[in-house]
C-alpha cells in the first residue's frame, strides 16, 4: 500500500502553522521539527475550517 500524501494543501499547512506560531521553524528546520502536539493542534484547525466552510 503507497503512502497519503498531500491530505492537507500545502498552503493550508503554512497557514495554519503562521496561526500557531510555527512557521519559522517549519522554514528554517522543516516539517520533521515541528512537535506532534502541534501537528495535532493543525489537524484540529483543520478540521474546523472544513467544518466553517462546509456547514
């Protein structure tokens, strides 16, 4: 079975870890640094924008 990839947009992402005061790190060491707590925080965000736009 292949790897997911791509299940959250780029620009989402980048966007979601400026709100969450990450994306200097993301810039400066990548994805690989960002902590699995505030992965999850993201995922949440996320979520809660899919759910604003699609009520």
């Amino acid at each position: 079975m292949g790897k997911r990839r791509g299940i959250m947009a780029e620009s989402l992402k980048e966007e979601i870890a400026r709100e969450l005061g990450v994306y200097d790190v993301v810039k400066s060491e990548g994805w690989g640094s960002v902590p699995s707590r505030t992965c999850g925080q993201m995922v949440q965000k996320a979520i809660e924008k899919a759910n604003q736009a699609h009520p």
